[in-house]
C-alpha cells in the first residue's frame, strides 16, 4: 500500500486514529537491574490523520490502517535497548512521521508502570506536527 504525502487541509478535515493503552515488553533504563530484564510499558497514541478523501467502506486503502500504526509502535519500543523514555518518545514519533505520510500529527505518551512502588506510572509524552511544504 502506497501512501502520498496529504496536501494542507483545514482542521475539519482530519481524523483521529486513538491506540490506547497499548502494552508492551521493551528493554527500558538506565539503572542496571533495568538493563538486564525487560519491563512492560504502556503506550497511548494519537494520530491526526487527513480525511480530505472519501472513505470506502469495501477497501481498507481509503483510510489508513490502524494495524500499521500499531505494528510500528510495537517495532519501534522493542526492538533494541534505550536508556531513556524521552528518547524512546521522540525516536517513536520520528518513524510515524516518516513511514505514514497521512498522518498530520501524533501524540505518544510512553509510560513505565514499574518505575515506583508508590506511583502508578511514570509517563513521557510528546507532540509532534507534520512540518508544512510550503510551495
């Protein structure tokens, strides 16, 4: 599947693709009982997607699948050790831009539940718009 780049719309025309709570396996730290066994984040993300054109309910091409965007968020926080949430955040939002041109804007936040005892999650989260060509 083959996506363009969209061309700037109004905010009206955008559609919001939500994958909440997304849990995963990662290697995460910088603490060395961090960087020997891997521990479960919890990812939540938001994509503004263009919605200039018509949805086609017989053809998944017409709207951006959302498999692919869990798919690479999955790949993305697991696939090798990184010290940092920041980094992981902004390295994650990074691939979204780059692999899915119809996404306008995203989201991610990236939680640790494991960080304390005493405190349900640490989280990181990041925004990040598709930088507008200007002809």
């Amino acid at each position: 599947m083959t996506l363009t780049a969209p061309t700037p719309i109004a905010a009206s025309r955008t559609r919001r693709i939500i994958l909440d709570d997304l849990r995963v396996s990662a290697s995460i730290g910088m603490l060395d009982h961090e960087r020997t066994a891997r521990q479960p984040l919890h990812i939540h993300a938001e994509f503004d997607t263009d919605a200039s054109g018509p949805v086609d309910d017989t053809n998944l091409d017409s709207v951006l699948d959302y498999r692919l965007l869990r798919d690479a968020l999955v790949h993305e926080t697991t696939r090798h050790h990184t010290d940092l949430l920041e980094t992981l955040v902004d390295r994650t939002l990074n691939r979204i831009l780059q692999d899915f041109p119809t996404v306008l804007k995203a989201r991610i936040r990236i939680c640790k539940p494991q960080a304390f005892e005493d405190c349900a999650a640490v989280c990181i989260e990041q925004t990040r718009a598709r930088q507008a060509i200007t002809p």
